[in-house]
C-alpha cells in the first residue's frame, strides 16, 4: 500500500468459507467497510483478493468510492516503477488486458453511437468502441514486445556462441537482489526499500574465481499469488531466469516469514518452468540480525546449498563467489587437445575465450593446447568440427580450501 503511495487509515479483516458473489464480502461487513470510509474520508478501499469486474462495479455502487483488488494494486505499482521501454510495454499491456474486462463500469449510461455514412443506423456503444480500440493497442505492443524478444534471444545467443554461462538473482520482492546485484557487479542500479524496485532485466559481467566471467541477471520480484496477466506480459523479463545456467535465490533472512515467501518464490518458478535449473540459497541481510557470521552451508555432499551474507556491508561476497564458482565448475575439465596445424580456426577460438592455459608444438608441427573450459562447451566444440571429445575428458577439481568446511566463517 505504502509502495503504491497510499496512506493506510485503517485494516479490515474477517472469514468467510465461501465469497459473496455480489460483493466477495458479506452485507456486515460492508456496511463497516462504509461506515470506516465515512469517518476517514478515505478515497479508495484496496483488497488483498481477486475480484472480479461484477464485484468490483457493486462495491464501488455501495461504498461510493473507488475498489482496487490485488492485481489492480499491482499494476498500479507496477506503473509508477517501470523504466525502460520494454518496462513499460508489459506493464501498458497488463493494464490493458485488467481493464478491457471492467470497461462496462465506466460506460453503462452510454447509448449507441450513430454509424454509418450519413449517421444512419444503429452503431457502436462507447463500450464497444474502447474495447476495439484496447485491442489495436494490445496488438501494436505484443508485436512491439516480439521485437524485444527477439533481441534478447539474439543475444542470449550470441553469449552461447562465445560460451558465456548465466547467472540470474529470483527472489520476492524487497529481498535485497538489486543491492546484491550492485555488490557482485560493482554497478550502480536503482535500489529502493520498497515493492517491485525493478521492473527491467540487468545483465552485467561478472569475475569468478577459477572460472572467468560470467553474466549476471538482475530481474523483477516475484510475490505470492502473482497475477497470470504479469507473468505473460513479464515473459521476455522472465525468460532470463528461465534460461540461466544457475539461479541466485535471495531471501531477506530478517523476515520472519522468509521460508514462507522462499515457498512462494519456488512456486512462481515452477510455474515458468525455471524449478529444474540449478538453484543456490543466497541469505541476505545478515546485518539485520545479532551474531549472525557470513559462511557457506553445504550438503551431505559436501556442495554448497546456502550462503549468508550481506549486500548492504559486503560481508560474505567473496565466499558467494567462491560458491557461485564451485557449483558451475562441477562439469569444468583441463584436457590436453592436439592440433594439426590446419585446425587454427578451432585453436583461435580456444583463444578468444581464453580458455588455453598452455600452448607447444611438437616436431610434426602439431599445436599441443593444455585447456581449461565447461565440459558442455568442449564437446559441443569438437563435435563441430568433428573431433570425438570422449578420450580429452577429465572433471577438475576446484580449489575450495577457503570455503572447505561446512560452516567456514567469514572475518
């Protein structure tokens, strides 16, 4: 509510098995609802539900004041934070798609509009003529947002060609992922206290010990319930969590109800089918709590599952890093590869990744390269050139004696 610029004046609650079809809320309820609206003046009554247009149009008749729902609310926010172009291409057509179906509120004391050449006849309602044109607009910006689509994709993978691994941040909202993000990057993105902070997709280049660079993905918040018209106008937002080869989970670990909204966030992913993709606990806010150290928590494997740290002081940066590193350098390998002296093209482009750690040349004038890559991206590689990759593959193990122990503490 404060997010949206609302002061709240006061709190309704009640329990109902079933919602009132006519107004979701039972016949006491709303007369309380009204006479709170007639002791505080107040403009607008928000609800924590869905409801539908009918619902909505009955409660504005009774309480003579404006209703938003959740999505409404949502959207509202959602308008007042969105940036970029893209941004607001998906929060102008979520809106469209919420309003087109409440249009009947605004425009029952409307009769037809003479139509045709000379004004004969019976034409379109004001009703029917905005939802048509609703329907232009929502068509002019899906195909703008099928370009932006197409962008991203070009250059999701251009960074597969240079072999360039995705790190995205997912979370509910507020839980510090531009703060971190800004951490890990050293970038300077919006950063706010409060609700859906960030609309648009970040992606920055990142250093990671042992393994290079990597792109990081800063993306919007997810929150409970989340409204199915956000997640399709969202999608080319959200498809960089969902093509990620590793996803940062951060969790405001102050709050109370953090496994809560972490169940929330884990079914938001499931919904977009980003669940199966390798998925890494990042705790954050540890300087909100007492005695709480920066370290890493591992699993009956020993594999890192859970990090705390803090964006805000720094704290436990580098051991996320080190993280980050360990779970996508389980497929890294260090084969030796032999090349004969017309494969240059195959040995330029070990080189332009820099992922040659060692080159000789033998007496036959073969290149002997000592190599150090992603094990997916070897094979891909040699298969494109026709090179049977089985006999160069040998797993590397990371050095990891700074974060070796299951609750190693940060200074």
């Amino acid at each position: 509510m404060l997010s949206a610029g609302a002061c709240p004046a006061e709190f309704v609650s009640g329990r109902l098995r079933h919602p009132v079809p006519r107004y979701f809320i039972g016949t006491g309820k709303l007369e309380e609802i009204e006479q709170l609206i007639n002791l505080h003046q107040a403009e607008v009554v928000l609800f924590d539900h869905t409801l539908s247009p009918s619902q909505e149009r009955n409660l504005e008749e009774a309480l003579k004041c404006r209703v938003l729902d959740r999505t409404g609310l949502i959207l509202d926010i959602f308008a007042q934070r969105a940036r970029s172009y893209e941004g607001k291409l998906q929060v102008e057509l979520a809106q469209l798609k919420h309003t087109v179906t409440r249009l009947v509120r605004g425009w029952t004391h409307l009769d037809r509009q003479k139509g045709g050449i000379g004004m004969r006849g019976v034409g379109e309602t004001q009703l029917e003529i905005d939802q048509r044109l609703i329907g232009v607009r929502i068509k002019a910006i899906n195909k703008s947002l099928t370009k932006v689509r197409k962008q991203r994709n070009q250059g999701r993978r251009a960074r597969k060609r240079a072999e360039v691994s995705t790190v995205s941040l997912v979370g509910y909202t507020n839980a510090g992922k531009s703060s971190l993000f800004n951490r890990l990057s050293d970038s300077n993105i919006y950063v706010a206290d409060q609700l859906f902070a960030t609309l648009d997709s970040t992606l920055r280049r990142i250093q990671l010990p042992d393994l290079g660079s990597a792109i990081l993905a800063d993306t919007v918040g997810f929150i409970r319930q989340l409204p199915h018209q956000l997640v399709d106008a969202f999608r080319a937002t959200l498809e960089e969590t969902t093509e990620a080869n590793l996803l940062l989970h951060v969790i405001d670990c102050h709050n109370e109800e953090h496994n809560f909204l972490k169940n929330e966030v884990d079914t938001v992913l499931a919904e977009i089918g980003a669940n199966e993709i390798p998925t890494l606990l990042v705790y954050n806010k540890i300087d909100l709590l007492e005695n709480q150290p920066a370290k890493i928590d591992r699993d009956e494997h020993g594999k890192p599952w859970r990090v705390w740290v803090s964006a805000y002081s720094g704290a436990g940066i580098d051991v996320l890093l080190g993280a980050i590193s360990e779970i996508m350098g389980e497929e890294l390998i260090e084969p030796v590869l032999t090349l004969e002296p017309k494969q240059g093209k195959l040995r330029a482009r070990f080189y332009e990744h820099g992922m040659v750690k060692e080159e000789n040349v033998d007496e036959q004038g073969n290149i002997i390269l000592a190599l150090r890559l992603q094990k997916e991206e070897f094979i891909r590689m040699l298969e494109e050139e026709g090179i049977d990759p089985l006999p160069y593959l040998k797993p590397v193990t990371l050095n990891n004696d700074h974060n070796a122990s299951q609750d190693a503490v940060i200074g």
